[in-house]
C-alpha cells in the first residue's frame, strides 16, 4: 500500500541564527504552509514484508545547532532550541549522524513503558538517519547530509533508549531511500555486517556523553546499553503513533488545538489523558 502525499517543500523564514528563524512546509499541491508533525501520515508505505515511515530531518550531519518540530507553535515549525534565552548548539561537537523524528508520533509524559520504567518526553519519536555513515571500507555513502525540514521515507532498523532526567526518550534508528544501502539494511545486525559495529557504538557514545561538554554527568541508556532490533523499533513507532492518536481525539473532543493542549498546565492535561479512552 502506498501513502500518497503531495511533494513537501521546506520553506524558511526569517534570517539564520536568529531565535526567530523557522522551517516550514508548503504543501506544493496547494501552495499552501503545512505542519510537520499533524499533516504528513506517519506511515509512507507498506507491502506485505514491512512498512516505511514519514521521517523529518531537523539537524543535519555535520551540524552544531540544535533544531527541533517545534510542539506549542502553530503548524509546527522546525526551529533552534533557545536555553537560558541563547540559540542552542552542541558543545560536544558535530552531530555524527542526520537526526530528526516521525510525523504524527508523540511520545506520552503520563504512561511509563514496561521496558524502561520512565515515562516519555513529551515529543514526536526521535530518529538517528545513517545514510550518511562509512562501510568497513572506509566509503562515506553519498547523498548523505540531509537539509533542515526535509521529508523522506525511511526504514526501521533498530532502537535506542536514551533514559533523559527520568523520562524515556527512545532513538529509532533509520535510513532514507534515496541511500544505497537502503535495500542491503534490513536490521542491527546488517548494520553490524555491511559498516562495521564501529556505527551503533558511535551512536551509542554520542547521547550517553554528549552532554559532558556542558559540565553534565553522563546520561543513561535503558535496555542494559543494547540497541534492540527492527521489530522492537516496530513497536516503539506503533506505540508512539497510538499515543498520538489518542493526543488527537483529546484536542478534538474537547475542541481545542494540540498546541492549546501542550500549554496547558501538566495536572490538567495527565487528567484529560487519564479519562481517555
């Protein structure tokens, strides 16, 4: 089954490095501005051995600042996180690996899951895209570095739990179509076997140091330190698009707008949650 959607076009707005710049999405069919996280499927397509997803690159490879879909914000832009009123940037260095997340996924602050114990984080599913990463032999794959708010149908590979001041913050690892080893790369270990164990373990080092360069201890990874398989990560996006879902019905039920719904205070809305069905 294929998922037709209108070719998504980034569209920025504003002057770079600024706390007021944004990527959005025009819709070409209509010329019309979109929203990353509500209006492109999360599912892209699927045939009778796997589904494909609906994947939006924020921060490229090769890149310091740190940009996000922006949850509270009308149509959900894509911008620069702001901490302590500065533009946000990696202290820990270039980011080694295109990151982004899946449209229409929400990761629940009000559910603990039974694999880690912690709640989420209160935002779209997280992805780690690796078209980008060296073989064994030492090629670097081409067409790699992705741009800001670029749309792309990716593969399930594997999972990551990154356990992040007590909430549950999973990393879908992925690969876009248009690389060469998306037909190769089917799981971890075709990871392990086509580009080296040296890959996972990259990823792997970043989220659990990478805020040591901000004077922060070491973050912790659940799922005793393993990258789960494809079918886990399966699971985890199914599971994400569910909590979605019932994210939609709550809003619509009560006539007000997700963004409406993320302002409102932490009490009122686990209660919301807690009499939906």
């Amino acid at each position: 089954m294929n998922i037709v959607i209108y070719i998504q076009i980034p569209t920025p707005k504003g002057s770079p490095n600024t706390k007021d710049y944004r990527v959005f999405l025009t819709d070409s069919s209509t010329n019309k501005l979109v929203s990353f996280w509500h209006d492109i499927p999360c599912l892209s397509s699927t045939n009778q051995h796997q589904e494909f997803f609906h994947y939006i690159n924020e921060i490229p490879f090769n890149t310091t600042a740190k940009f996000e879909i922006n949850t509270f914000e009308h149509l959900n832009p894509v911008k620069q996180d702001v901490k302590n009123n500065s533009l946000r940037y990696f202290r820990y260095g270039q980011i080694g690996f295109n990151y982004g997340a899946l449209a229409q996924t929400w990761e629940s602050p009000f559910d603990k899951h039974t694999a880690t114990g912690f709640v989420g984080d209160n935002d779209p599913v997280d992805c780690v895209e690796i078209s980008h990463f060296m073989t064994k032999v030492g090629q670097m794959r081409s067409n790699a570095e992705l741009k800001v708010g670029q749309v792309l149908k990716v593969k399930i590979l594997g999972c990551l739990a990154l356990i992040d001041e007590d909430e549950t913050d999973w990393k879908l690892i992925v690969i876009n179509e248009n690389s060469e080893l998306f037909e190769k790369l089917n799981d971890i270990y075709d990871i392990n076997r086509v580009c080296g164990t040296q890959l996972l373990e990259s990823v792997k080092d970043w989220f659990v140091n990478y805020k040591t360069a901000e004077g922060k201890g070491v973050n912790k990874l659940g799922l005793d330190g393993e990258i789960a398989n494809a079918k886990f990560g399966f699971m985890i996006a199914h599971e994400a698009h569910s909590a979605y879902q019932k994210l939609i019905r709550i809003v619509q039920a009560r006539q007000m707008s997700v963004e409406d719904f993320m302002k409102t205070p932490k009490a009122q809305r686990r209660e919301m949650w807690a009499l939906s069905h």
